[in-house]
C-alpha cells in the first residue's frame, strides 16, 4: 500500500550527495505513520538511525538527551548517570551551527532556535539518519522547532524524516498571526511530503504478534478478518485504536470460560461486542456507562433520545445490536472498560447460562424466558416450576430475582399466566425480603444493580408501571445495604478465619478482581480485640502473609486521605500485638509478629501520618 514511500526512502537515504532537504511522512492521528517508520526501520540497521518523539517536547534539551540515550545506552543508564554528568561537563563542543552566515558560533539568537549544541559523545551523529515523530504536538512553537531542524538538515548535512499530521499544523498555525509561518519554513526544508495510507493487514499481524498469552494469539490470528471488518465498520481509521483493542482483549480473554471457544457463534458475539464498544469509546463517541443503552433492547424515552443520539448511530451502524439478547449483561462490560475489573464468577455464570448453552445447563427461568419459542405443554411445565420456586420463597440470586419477576410480571400482562400483576408484586416484595435477610441482597461499590439486563438477557416488560415500581423498590432495598460497613466488617472477619488470601484480596489493590474496599476505611468498624484474636488462631504460614500486607494498602497517597480514619484503628491493634508478642518471646510465632504484621503496621502508621501533616 505505502510501496512507493519505502522505495522513495530507499532513494533518499541512499544518496551519495547531500540533499540538503528533508522528507515529511503525513496523515491523520491513528493512520499508521509512526507504525510505518518503525516497520521501515526494522528491515534497515536500526544503528543507522536516531528516532525522536516531539510529543510534548519542551526544550532542545530533551531531544539531545534522547540522542545521547541511544548513541550511549550505557551512560544513559540510570547507574551510570552521575558519571554521565561528570562526562558531560568536561566533554568539550565539537558541532556548531553559525545561525545568521556571519562566520561566528552563536549560543542564543532571539528567534528561540538555538545552536545544534551537540557534544564529543555525539559526534557519531554525522552518520545516522534522524527521524523527529510528532511534529505537530510539540510543545516549541513549530516556526522554532522547524528552524531547529533545518539546522541537521543545511548545515550539517544530515538526511532528516519528519513524522506529521501536517492537517493540525495547518489548523491551528491559522490561529496564530503570521498565518503563513509554517507553510513558508516548509517550502524551505521539506523537499518531499508523502501521505501514509493505513496498512490494515500488515498493522493487525504486528499487534497480534505483541500478544504474549498463546491461547489469546491463537484465537486473534483465527479472527483477524472479524477484527478487520469491525475496524472497517467503525470508519474511524485510528490504528492506535486497533492496537490497543487487540491488547486490551488479549486481557479480557484471559477471564472467560475455557468452553466459550467451542460456540464459533458466541466467539464471534463477543468480539463483535467487545470490538464495537473499544472502538467507541476510544473515539469518544460514548462512555463507559452508555453501553447500558446499547445493550438495551427497549426504546430510549424522548428525553434520552436528545442525549443520546450517538447511541441510536452506533446501534445502527453494528449488527451485533440488533439481536435481542447477549450473553454477557452490560455491568460487566461497564466495569472493565472503566477500571479493567472483572468479575469472573458473574462473567462465567452469564456465559454458561446464555442462548448458547441453552440446551445443556439453562435454569428453568432463562428456558421460560424464550417461551416464545415454545410449545404449550412445554410452557405450562417451566412455568409451573419457576412458580413454585418463586411462591416459596427459593430465590436466592438477586439478579434471577429481578429476571424471574419482570419475566412473570410482563406474561400476566399479556394473559399468559393466571397471577395477576399486583399478586406477583406481593410475591416479589417477600422474596426482596427474605434476600435482604440471608444476606444475598448485598452489592458491593462498584455494583450497579440492577441495571437493565442480567445473565446475558434484557429485563422482561421494563415498560410496565408494576415492574417499575419493583425496580424503584429493590433498588432502595439495596441500596440501603450497599453502605453497611459494620455488616460488611464482619464478613471480612469472618473471610480472614477461613482465607486470607481473599481477605487480603478485598482490601488491597493488588490487581485482582475483587479488590472491593481497597479505598474504603471500613477496617475500622473491625472490633481491634476480635481482630487480634481471629489473627492469633491463624497458623504461623497464615500470619506471614502479613508481613507487607497493611502498608501496601496504604502505600498510595490518592487513597490514603480517604483511609485516614483507619490511623486510630491501627495503633489499637500495634498495642495489642506488642502485648502479644512479648508473650511469645522466644518463639516463633513471636518472631513473626514482631518481625511481620508489628513491621508492616507501624509503616502503615507513619505512611498515614505523613499523610495527616
């Protein structure tokens, strides 16, 4: 696609001649430029040349420290620093640049576009070909930093590749006085511009070939096309969008089910979801939580139609979001793109019991929900049994819950069933109520329950005023759980006696995928005397999984302002293991806490302190 480029290059960098001009590769932000000069790079010897990103550059400083970092990676290392300075300061100059043709080296000239500066240890520099990458997001303003480049390439020789999206330039050089600044530096220094088309093929087996987990590689180079065609659908033509969407599944792969594979249908469900929704909300399109809407199979209200026009183009524009059903609910989809959690209990529950798997491990009530595809008799007994669990109170998924009732409620509504809407309602509140008492009813922060859709499936008759006022009731009831610390302290207790690990797991933030109270200071409705006895009756290997554990809950300042009531809470249990200790003096389970949880507690103590001053 870009063959006349690289055969053009092959001419320029292989002249015997000083060209006295530079060459301008452009295109628009995500088109593939810096990916193409990468590529270009690899089939030469990458020796040859010295690349530098001006992204956010801010002085000619910075890009001479990138020429020393490659022309000298070992000095450039951060041990070898101090004695790069030294080196510096008594290297002496050996490449200067007479800015005005008046016979005399210059150190500052007015126009801000200093001398070429460059030290003995860059006096390879003759030799190698300079690549500058992002022109237009410098942070110099771009008449300085082209004069600056013009240097390497009329006074010194040097064959020089700029990297663009000359569009941006152009735009905002039209804001400035002198609107012509750019352009005319131009006609001076760029000798030949080439526009690099994105070269989807080549750039999607690259991204691929980045992948590191064997099974996610694998299941990528099957669906490449898939992947094409979604990047295709999407028109936005941002290779930076593709990269990161090939990384970013890599990961999420990573939580599903061993199984989804044997289902070619649902494989291709999830990337086509998954595809969509990154490129989206990379572009800007959406956020995270409209993804809700567009999992939504109900028609948005005429107020929400004003907000979210973009919604109904997105919806149109992909076919995956004309199917009625998916198999994973927009709550889990939510939550990894804003925070890349995962909760692979609910990701694997709602995969194994969508359309997919319907035949071979589908509860009653999921069967009940296709019943239009049912026959008679075949209705008459799912529903008699999902009725009966339902009459008896046997519920005890707040999810299934809300499926089951909005699902009963919408076939009284069409004169399916013989229970009357308001019976059901009744029905439903006594369930809620015994959810609330078995503590199934719990939702933790990051939760928003109930949302529109559970299980890969849309709630039933979301349109129905009786299950709306279900939904508006549930939702208080959970809510006024949602923010019960002394309840949620003593489930923690409770998960310390019997697993360590996912205590540890609930109040760090450690990566996992359920790292709930990490910023939550709810340790200190943890009575301080029941803490230390349940951690006492641990065994000596439970009690070191300790050892680092407190402070690195407090290691990040961001958090440490919402932790700080925890400082009190802290020094309660310091005092009380200090006792404990010194009743153990001389064994081991003495040595352990003196040396592992009093360590890590007292840095945790002055971690908060230094917060609180």
């Amino acid at each position: 696609m870009n063959k006349h480029i690289i055969e053009y290059l092959d001419y320029y960098l292989g002249l015997e001649v000083v060209p006295y001009y530079a060459v301008m590769l452009r295109g628009n932000w995500g088109s593939g430029k810096s990916w193409f000069i990468k590529n270009y790079i690899k089939g030469k010897n990458e020796e040859d040349f010295l690349y530098v990103s001006l992204y956010g550059v801010t002085s000619y400083k910075e890009i001479e420290e990138s020429f020393f970092q490659q022309l000298h990676p070992v000095l450039a290392s951060k041990g070898m620093k101090l004695a790069g300075k030294i080196l510096k300061g008594l290297l002496k100059t050996t490449v200067k640049i007479d800015l005005d043709s008046n016979g005399k080296d210059e150190t500052s000239v007015n126009s801000g576009i200093p001398d070429i500066n460059l030290p003995d240890y860059l006096r390879n520099i003759d030799s190698k070909i300079i690549i500058f990458d992002d022109l237009e997001r410098c942070a110099i303003a771009i008449s300085n930093i082209m004069g600056y480049v013009n240097q390497f390439v009329e006074n010194n020789g040097l064959k020089v590749i700029i990297i663009a999206n000359e569009d941006e330039i152009i735009r905002l050089d039209k804001h400035r006085d002198d609107s012509k600044a750019y352009l005319s530096i131009k006609e001076k220094l760029i000798g030949k511009s080439f526009d690099v088309f994105t070269d989807f093929d080549s750039a999607i087996n690259d991204f691929i070939a980045e992948t590191t987990n064997l099974e996610s590689k694998k299941l990528l180079e099957e669906n490449g096309d898939l992947f094409k065609q979604l990047f295709s659908v999407a028109g936005y033509n941002n290779l930076r969008h593709l990269r990161q969407t090939i990384l970013d599944f890599e990961r999420f792969h990573k939580f599903l089910p061993k199984n989804f594979e044997e289902k070619p249908d649902l494989v291709k469900h999830i990337i086509d979801l998954f595809c969509s929704m990154s490129f989206e909300i990379k572009k800007g399109k959406i956020i995270e939580n409209d993804i809700k809407y567009l999992l939504s199979s109900f028609s948005l209200s005429k107020e929400e139609n004003e907000n979210k026009s973009e919604i109904q183009e997105i919806k149109e524009k992909y076919p995956v979001y004309r199917l009625y059903f998916h198999p994973i609910p927009s709550e889990i989809w939510i939550k990894f793109f804003k925070s890349n959690i995962v909760n692979i209990e609910s990701l694997n529950l709602s995969i194994q019991n969508s359309v997919y798997f319907k035949d071979e491990n589908t509860p009653n009530w999921m069967k009940l929900w296709y019943y239009f595809e049912m026959e008679d008799d075949e209705f008459n007994v799912l529903y008699n049994s999902v009725a009966r669990e339902f009459k008896e109170l046997k519920i005890l998924d707040k999810y299934e819950l809300v499926q089951i009732t909005c699902l009963l409620v919408s076939l009284s509504n069409k004169k399916l069933i013989r229970k009357t809407e308001k019976e059901l309602l009744k029905i439903a509140k006594a369930n809620i109520k015994n959810l609330k008492r078995t503590g199934n009813l719990k939702i933790d922060k990051h939760e928003e329950f109930p949302s529109h859709s559970s299980h890969g499936l849309q709630y039933s008759g979301l349109e129905l005023d009786t299950n709306k006022e279900f939904l508006a009731y549930i939702t208080q009831q959970a809510d006024s759980l949602k923010f019960d610390y002394p309840a949620i302290a003593q489930d923690l207790l409770q998960t310390m006696s019997f697993s360590v690990n996912e205590f540890l797991n609930k109040i760090l933030l450690n990566g996992g995928t359920n790292n709930l109270y990490y910023d939550v200071p709810v340790l200190i409705h943890i009575n301080s005397k029941k803490f230390v006895s349940e951690f006492l009756k641990l065994t000596n290997k439970e009690k070191r999984k300790f050892d680092n554990s407190f402070q690195n809950r407090y290691k990040f300042d961001q958090y440490n302002l919402l932790l700080i009531d925890e400082l009190d809470w802290l020094k309660e249990i310091y005092l009380l293991l200090d006792k404990e200790k010194k009743k153990r003096e001389g064994k081991i389970s003495g040595q352990i806490i003196e040396f592992g949880i009093l360590k890590s507690i007292d840095l945790s103590i002055k971690l908060l302190e230094d917060n609180v001053d």
